[in-house]
C-alpha cells in the first residue's frame, strides 16, 4: 500500500499542527520567554501550567513517553528543595551537569511530559514549591500574557520551543 500524506493525516486526527505555524506571536513569545532571568522562565512556566493545567490531561502526555524520563524523575524527588531548585534553575540556564545531559537526549514531547509532572510533583509536595508572593519582572508579565492569549496548539509549541532548548545536549559537537 502506498503511504501517502492523507492516509498520514488520518493516522494521527488529533495532532495539531506543530512546527508548521511559527505565526509572529509564537516567535515573539519565545524570544521574550529567552529573554528572562531564569527564575522568571521558571516562574512563567509555572504560572503557564497552573492556567493550562486542566487542558492538559496526563494521558495526553503518554505514560509510555514519561518512563524515558522517570529514573530523572526519581533522582529530583530524593533530593533537597534547595538541590531541586538548583537542578531547574540549571537546565533553564543550559548549564552542563549530570541532569542536564540526561535531560538533553529526551524527545521534545518528553521534555514537555517532564516540565509537566515536575509541576504535578510540586503540586503533590514532592517538588520545591513557588515561593508566596514571587514578583515576576514586567517582561515576564508580558510574556505571559501573550502566551494567555495563543490558542491551546500555539501555547503548545511556545512552550515546547522554549523546553527544547533547555538543558545540555551530550551529543552536539
Ligand atoms: O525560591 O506528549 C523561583 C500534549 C524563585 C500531548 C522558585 C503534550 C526563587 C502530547 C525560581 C520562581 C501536546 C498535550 C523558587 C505532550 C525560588 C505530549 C521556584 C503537552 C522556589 C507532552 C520555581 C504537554 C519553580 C504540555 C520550582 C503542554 C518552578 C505540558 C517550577 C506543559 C516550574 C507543561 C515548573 C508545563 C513548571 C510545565 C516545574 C507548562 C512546569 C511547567
């Protein structure tokens, strides 16, 4: 049978149209989002998931995908708030650790699956809470607005741009 791209598209119905739409405010919002100290970045990736939460099922994140990320998973739960923090604040800053590179060869989706269940890990105690009371930088603000006002495909692909680029790839030069 020959493969063509309609019977590609009827294969997966529900995939929305990542890659193809880098509309100005995708690419701004990502820009800006770059832009930030890497607190704010984790500060707007935590207010991010917090306004998108419900949209996000965790079926929709494949459990099969969360298992490549799951022994990095573990290895934040046992550590200190303090060491968590440190951990995240390196992959944003695209620091070269241990936990950077592991991170770096996950698929992008995964990367996304794991922001995600650090979120739910921080919902359920395991993971450094936000603190009260974080005042976000006005670019911040903006950015964050802006990703408020994407439709659910582009929030999507500003924040899997955004993730992709985080943390160290092992393999590049
Ligand atoms: O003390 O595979 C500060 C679908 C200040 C389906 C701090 C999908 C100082 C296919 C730094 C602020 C497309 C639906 C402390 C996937 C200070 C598929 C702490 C999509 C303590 C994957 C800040 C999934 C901290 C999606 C701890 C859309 C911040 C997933 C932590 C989206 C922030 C996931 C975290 C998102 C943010 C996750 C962990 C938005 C995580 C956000």
């Amino acid at each position: 049978m020959t493969f063509t791209t309609d019977s590609a598209q009827s294969r997966f119905p529900n995939s929305f149209n990542y890659g193809t739409q880098p509309t100005d405010a995708v690419t701004s919002a990502v820009a800006v989002f770059q832009s930030l100290s890497v607190d704010d970045q984790l500060a707007v990736l935590w207010y991010a998931y917090t306004e998108m939460g419900r949209s996000i099922t965790p079926a929709a994140t494949g459990v099969a995908r969360l298992q490549l990320a799951e022994g990095l998973l573990n290895q934040i739960k046992q550590m200190s708030h303090d060491e968590q923090l440190q951990v995240m604040r390196d992959l944003a800053a695209q620091k070269n650790t241990q936990i950077s590179r592991s991170y770096g060869i996950l698929s992008n989706n995964t990367k996304l699956a794991f922001w995600y269940e650090l979120s739910e890990l921080m919902v359920k105690g395991f993971v450094v809470p936000m603190p009260p009371g974080y005042q976000l930088s006005r670019d911040g603000e903006k950015v964050l607005e802006a990703i408020k006002q994407l439709d659910f495909g582009q929030q999507i692909t500003v924040l899997r741009k955004v993730v992709t680029e985080m943390g160290v790839d092992p393999l590049a030069d």
